[in-house]
C-alpha cells in the first residue's frame, strides 16, 4: 500500500494537524519524520482541543500505530510528560508508539547553549529560536557526536558515551558562556527512566515501516514547520535546522521514495510566520492585529504573536515544486470572512525585475505584486460542502487553484474536525 505525506507549504502552521487527524481516520500507522517538541499541532475534536508536540496527533484514533522517526530529534523528558498527559485523557499512547533507535537525543545543554547564543547574537542575526536546543542538537547530529536513543537501551554503552558527551559540551558551557556545568547522574537516571518506560518500543522503524507497507499497511507521514523554514529551501538563516520537505520525509522516516502516493500541501488562505526573517506579503500594525486576533494566531508551543499577511502564490508554488506536492489543502478560509477585499501575493519583483521563483537570496528585498479580489462578507464557519460557500468565497478558491495549478482537495472552514470540505 502507498504512503502519504503532509507538509506545511508555509512557515508551519498551516493547521497540519488537523488535516493529519482528518485522514487518520484511513490510516494504519503514522509517522513524524522531523523537527522537535518545538512543533505544536493542534486538534479539536467535538469542541475539545487537544495539543501535540511529540507523539504524532493519530494518537486519538484507537486502532492507529504511531512512530516517531529517525530524523526527529527527541527530548525524552518533554515525551514522558506528554504522554503520561496523553494517558489522562485515555489515549493508550504507550502501547501504539515506538521510536526510532537512530532519533537524536535533546539534553538539558543542548537548551543552554541554545539560550546563550540568542542572547549573544548581535542585532539582526537572532533567528528567533524557541530554545529548545533543537538546533543545536542537530548540529551535534552532524558533528557525530550525538547520544541516540538506541543508546540508552545498554546501561554500560549510555554511561560511556553520556560521560564523553559531557565533558566536550560542559567545556563549551565554561568556557564560552560562562556557566556551571551539567552533572552527569541527573541526565544518566532520566534517559534510564526513558529506557524503562519504552522497553520493547525503541526499535528500528525504518525497517519496521518498510515491512508494513510491505504487509500492505497504510501510512501516513507527518512533518513539523513548513517549506518556507527548510534548512536547505527556506529563507536562510532563519528557518528551522531539518528538512520538512519531501526529501526530509524520505530521510526522516527511512522509507523508500516509490512507497509516496498523494503528497498533500497544506496553506492558510492567508499567511502567518513565527520568529525572524522575510516575510513578504507581511501586515503591519492594525491590519496584523486584526488578522491575529481573527485568526487566533498565537503559537500552541511558546504562545509568541504570530506574524500575519495576505496569501502569497509564489511562496506555494515553491513548495510544490521542492515537494512533488500533488494536492493542495487551503485552512482558516473563514478567517477572511470580514474583508471587503482580498489581496493576493501573485509574485516579486527584485531590483525592478519580475521573478519566475521564490528567491534563495534577497527575500528581504522583494516587493509583493498583488491582485484584488472581492470578499464575501459572510461567515462560513462549518461549512462543510463547497457549492454552499458565498459565489465570492468560491471564487476565491478557484482563483487560487488556477493559478496554482494543483487541485485543491481539502478545505478547512473551522477548528473542528467536523468543519471540513472534501472535494
């Protein structure tokens, strides 16, 4: 059976979860192929609101596997306390998870070091981190010198790497930002901890994935932040340290590019990014504050303001031409309803000549050509069947789907999983 992928076409939250838990429905296993609990996926179901950051949001649907793959990078003790949450709400999310033995462990210093190299950035370098140390533990990835959570499963092996570990980052944290250095047993008993609480579940899911598709399973492949925050296709530096592209989903998970079959794209009928860097089609002011408070658009994770703007079509065609993106989900088209008119990014000019593409250079200088279209003035929140939106709302998404070329298949009309329209 095929494998299908959800990527946030945007700077993240886009609404992915909601899509995943909408799909879930059909699916065998899921799996999170990137990024770490500084993602937060957000599902309502039946007007309840369920937060994830970890553990893959098919968690809610008894009868689904979750994963969580190689390419994430995994704070063990953040996992812990979600699903000992997850617990309460009666989700048996200990029996229906396993992780990867090659994911990368986050430690205590990976956030320090994360912290004190905002802090010292000088003006215009900060990214605009959640301090989470997923950077940095991502760079200790490359570096090779990273603790893998197959590691922790031999008591001897963790106490040898472990102890290494932290003699070369505790000289860092001395040396450079002047700060005591972690002890070695607190970390050492929490990863034991970890161990024992996921006996059996550590596994090798590339191979396990492989062979369920093998079985004739279904999977579904779920990513955190967006196109636009691709450590390779994002607006560098500031964008995430990992791919939540196609290839990323590849890498991250393990399995083999001929299982991929529908590569869903998911985009707001608007725009939102979180943190520093360009942002093209950004509102400022008023216009942003109203948008925010429209759109609810407060991060799930930190809480920070999100940065609002108009749709922006170059941005999503970028996306679809790094991702192989073959359906086109648009959320949050409710928000727009108050607006008598709507503009939309159709593409940049830089130094006063038309751009075919999303620039790898200059985003930071671009200017945004817009085109008008009108609003529908009406509330569609629920709406759950395309002919009864306002003629101006269908139009909208029509004009969206014509320029961007990829069929738009799902449509989000409200937070509820209910409120959703199949096209």
């Amino acid at each position: 059976m095929p494998a299908d992928l959800v990527i946030g076409a945007q700077w993240g939250d886009e609404g992915k979860a909601k899509v995943i838990d909408y799909l879930s429905k059909e699916i065998d296993i899921i799996a999170r192929y990137q990024g770490g609990a500084n993602a937060g996926h957000t599902v309502v179901v039946h007007g309840k609101k369920y937060i994830f950051h970890l553990v893959p949001s098919g968690v809610i649907y008894p009868n689904t596997i979750c994963v969580i793959g190689n390419g994430v990078v995994l704070d063990t003790d953040y996992l812990m306390k979600e699903c000992d949450d997850l617990c309460k709400e009666d989700f048996d999310v200990y029996n229906k998870l396993y992780i990867s033995d090659s994911c990368h462990i986050i430690l205590p210093l990976h956030g320090i070091i994360d912290a004190h190299r905002e802090k010292n950035s000088s003006p215009g370098t900060k990214i605009g981190t959640t301090g989470k140390g997923i950077g940095i533990c991502y760079a200790d990835k490359m570096m090779r010198i990273g603790i893998r959570t197959g590691d922790v499963l031999d008591e001897e092996t963790l106490r040898d790497k472990l102890k290494l570990f932290l003699a070369r980052k505790n000289e860092e944290l001395v040396k450079l930002y002047g700060v005591e250095p972690v002890g070695f047993e607190p970390i050492f008993e929490s990863l034991k901890k970890f161990a024992d609480k996921f006996k059996g579940k550590i596994i090798n899911t590339s191979y396990y994935l492989n062979e369920e598709l093998r079985k004739g399973k279904r999977v579904l492949l779920e990513g955190a932040q967006g196109v636009g925050l691709d450590i390779d296709f994002g607006t560098y530096p500031f964008v995430t340290s990992s791919n939540p592209t196609t290839g990323g989903a590849l890498t991250g998970s393990g399995i083999g590019f001929q299982h991929l079959s529908k590569i869903y794209g998911i985009s707001k009928a608007y725009a939102t990014r979180v943190g520093e860097g360009p942002f093209p089609t950004e509102l400022f002011g008023e216009d942003a504050d109203n948008m925010r408070k429209l759109g609810h658009e407060y991060g799930s994770t930190t809480g920070r303001p999100r940065r609002c703007g108009w749709f922006d079509l170059e941005m999503i065609k970028h996306s679809i031409r790094i991702c192989g993106i073959n359906q086109l989900v648009i959320t949050k088209i409710d928000v727009l309803s108050t607006y008598p008119t709507i503009p939309v990014g159709i593409g940049y000019e830089l130094n006063g000549k038309r751009l075919d593409y999303m620039p790898s250079c200059g985003m930071d200088k671009v200017k945004v050509i817009y085109e008008n279209l009108p609003g529908w003035n009406t509330d569609i929140t629920g709406i759950n069947r395309f002919e009864d939106l306002p003629a101006n709302c269908q139009s909208y998404l029509k004009y969206l789907n014509e320029k961007i070329g990829v069929p738009i298949s799902i449509i989000s009309t409200g937070p509820d999983r209910k409120d959703t329209i199949v096209m």
